[in-house]
C-alpha cells in the first residue's frame, strides 16, 4: 500500500448545544444503581510486628461486630497472639448499599532470632488471592467472580520515635508493588504529639529514600474545594498515629468514648486531636475505597498477570500452538508415521541380511562339501589309474598282475610267463 508521508489531520470535535434533555446526563445514576444492586467487595489486610495492636485496631474499625474480641481472659492471662493468617468477612449494608468487607489478619512477626523471610507468607497469600481472580477470569463463565484481592494493607510501625527498622524497609520492599501500602504509626498513645510528628517525618524521608511506594490520595482536576481540602488533610495525616481500643471508657467529663485510661487522663480513639484514627477510616471507607479498589485492579493486578502470564508464555504458547495449529500437528504425524517407515525398513534390511549370511554359509559348506568329495574321487580315479597303468606296464613286461601277494602264495609259476 502506499504510505501517505504526513500523518492524516485528526477528527475535529464538533461541539453541539443541545437544545433538549436527550438523556445521558442520567448516566450516574445508571451507574449508581447497578453498584448498588451488585455491592461491593473490600478486603483489607493488616501487617506488621507482633503486640502492635493489629487485632485491637481491626476491632476497632469496625466496632467488633467483624471481629469478634477475644475471650475475657484472667487478668494474668496473656493475650493471645495471632498464629496464622485468619481472614473474616462481614456483610454490612447501609443506606440500601451493601458491602461485603474482609479483613486480614496476620501473625505478627519479629519474635523469632531470624526474621529474614516472615515477609514470605503474607506476600504468598496476597499472590494466591490474585491467583483465584485469575483462575476466575479465565473460566468459561465469568459472570460471579469473587474479588477477594487485598485492597489495602495497614502495615504497623513500632513507635520507637526513631526511623524505620529494616524489618520495616525489607516489609515494605516486599509488598509495595503488590498492595495499597498504607503506612501507621501503632500504639500512638505512647508517643506525645512533637515526638508523633517528628516521627512521622522520619518515616516518610526513610520511605522515600527506599523508594518504597505507599498508596497516594489522589486529586483530580476540576474538583471541588472541600474535596481538594479533604484530600489534602488526607495526604498529610499519613502515616496515620492510630490509637487502637475496643472498650468504652467514661471520660471525666462524663461521656462513654471507645479509648484508653491513662493516670493523667483518657486518650480516645475516634477524637482528631487525639489520633489519626477517624482520619484512617475515613480515607479507608468514605473517601478512598473506589480509588483502592480501582489501583489494585488495574495498577496492581494488572502488572502481576502481566508478569504472571509472560513467566509461563514460553511453555503455555509451544503448548496451545501444538493443539490448535493442524498444519504443525499434521506435521508432526508425518514425521512420526517416516521414524515408523524407517524403523521397519532397517528392521527388514537386518531380517534379509541375516538370511542372506545364513544361505551364503550353507551354501559355502555344500561348496567345500563337493569340493571334498570332488577331491576325493580324483584321487580315488587318480589311483585306479595309476594301478591300471601299473598293471598295464606288467603286463607288456610279461610278469604277473598281482605280483607281490601272488608272489607271497606262490601261485606265480607257470602264470603268464612271457
Ligand atoms: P499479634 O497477634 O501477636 O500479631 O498481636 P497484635 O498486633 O494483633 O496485637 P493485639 O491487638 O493482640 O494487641 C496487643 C496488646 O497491645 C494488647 O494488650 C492491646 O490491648 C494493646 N494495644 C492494642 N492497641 C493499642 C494501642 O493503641 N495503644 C496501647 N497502648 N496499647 C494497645
């Protein structure tokens, strides 16, 4: 084909004032009411050194209806640790919208002398769950897929006041290109607000400098000031200093506030001067869940089965090419059914010559058979003929035929006397 040398000018965009209501401004609402009659699926994961209070903050964020608190315990009792990756899933509805949310809970790590692969089985079970989306995807019928991917992982610090431990910088390598990193700062009550803030810092220089990706609250272009201002207050509260509490406790002043007693006063999770913990579920729930949602679908799925799929290409495509191209399976019997051929061929040239051998030897033993019994005869005949000749020769002499034994017996007198 001739190839025109300027790229063609694009389309231009013809802009139209309508003069009635066609319709498609209704096209949010098409949208929201199929959401709505589908639901929504939210997986939330938690990570991080073990006593940190991960269990108490899945607690808390969802008012222990999702995860049932653990059984009173003695007071000596110790409480107990989480020892596997449990995963508990609720379905909530509100205002008619109905949403299936699971949350994560791993062991947490950082007890053992070697703690050099605990990253290992959270990244596992993250890879397993992408597994199941895909396996689902690639099913005949695709109409219930379960989406039970991770969405969001809360990954703990320690409030040590210092920078991130390298248990943290390995964690976080690990997982960042796998989930929604949201970074927090546990126990936050143990820290006063200057130290939270310094330590906040630190962290975010430590993340970058590891180039460690934590999820970002996106802004749009066109947004509304309050949405803007929202996602600002949003972005400067990461890493969230959460105070974790699944007791109602009385303040002074006489309320019944979720928190936790301390001699000089009571520290209270859902109040914002307190802790970023209002923030956390807002960005988590409120705000950002689409957005979550949205990246681990397209970023961070995405690049997996990109990656996933590439692994196996070489062996999966020799293979599927085998079993759909009939021209290289045609192909291929031919060159089995000529290895065939050829085999039987040898085989029969082997069986000839065998037979061939075996004639040739026994036609050589009859030669040198009669070969014998020819020599035999010669020299049978040679000998007639020399007694003949003898015999002849004495009788022209005049003596007699058989002389020796003749002579012997004595019949040799008045025999043949010349
Ligand atoms: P593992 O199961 O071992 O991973 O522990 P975890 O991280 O799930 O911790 P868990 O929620 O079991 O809490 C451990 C202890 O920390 C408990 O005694 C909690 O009461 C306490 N705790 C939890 N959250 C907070 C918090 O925000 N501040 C303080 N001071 N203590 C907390």
């Amino acid at each position: 084909l001739p190839q025109s040398a300027e790229p063609a000018p694009p389309a231009p965009i013809i802009r139209k004032k309508l003069n009635g209501y066609v319709g498609f401004a209704n096209l949010p609402n098409q949208v929201h009411r199929k959401s709505v009659r589908k639901g929504f699926q939210f997986t939330c994961m938690v990570v991080g050194e073990s006593g940190l209070g991960k269990s108490t903050l899945i607690n808390t964020l969802f008012n222990t209806s999702l995860y049932p608190p653990k059984e009173p315990l003695p007071p000596s009792a110790e409480r107990p640790q989480t020892v596997a990756i449990e995963s508990i899933s609720a379905d909530i509805e509100e205002n008619g919208v109905r949403l299936r949310l699971t949350v994560v809970d791993t062991p947490g790590f950082g007890d053992f002398v070697n703690n050099e692969d605990s990253w290992r089985p959270i990244v596992e079970s993250i890879e397993t769950r992408f597994d199941s989306y895909l396996e689902q995807e690639n099913r005949v019928n695709r109409q219930k897929i379960v989406d039970n991917r991770v969405h969001a992982c809360l990954y703990f610090i320690q409030p040590t006041g210092h920078s991130l431990k390298p248990i943290d910088v390995e964690f976080m390598r690990q997982l960042h290109n796998k989930v929604n990193l949201i970074p927090i700062i546990a126990k936050a009550d143990t820290l006063t607000d200057d130290e939270v803030a310094d330590f906040k810092a630190r962290i975010l220089a430590d993340i970058a400098y590891h180039n460690i990706h934590i999820f970002q609250a996106p802004t749009y272009e066109n947004e509304d000031e309050e949405a803007l201002a929202e996602a600002e207050e949003i972005a400067s509260k990461i890493p969230f200093a959460v105070v974790g509490s699944d007791h109602f406790v009385k303040t002074p002043d006489g309320r019944e506030v979720r928190g936790r007693v301390y001699p000089w006063g009571v520290v209270e999770v859902d109040n914002e001067d307190h802790c970023d913990f209002v923030k956390l579920r807002q960005m988590l729930i409120r705000t950002y869940m689409e957005e979550l949602r949205e990246y681990t679908n397209d970023v961070l799925y995405e690049n997996w089965r990109t990656e996933k799929l590439l692994k196996m290409g070489v062996v999966q495509d020799q293979s599927v090419f085998k079993e759909i191209n009939p021209a290289s399976r045609m192909q291929e019997e031919r060159v089995m059914h000529e290895a065939k051929l050829a085999k039987m061929e040898a085989e029969m040239k082997m069986v000839f010559q065998q037979k061939v051998q075996e004639k040739e030897a026994k036609l050589k033993q009859s030669e040198e058979e009669l070969y014998a019994r020819h020599r035999e005869m010669k020299e049978a005949l040679e000998k007639q003929r020399l007694e003949l000749e003898d015999k002849k020769r004495r009788i022209e002499q005049g003596r007699p035929i058989t002389p020796e034994k003749t002579n012997q017996t004595g019949r040799k007198k008045g025999f043949l006397r010349t």
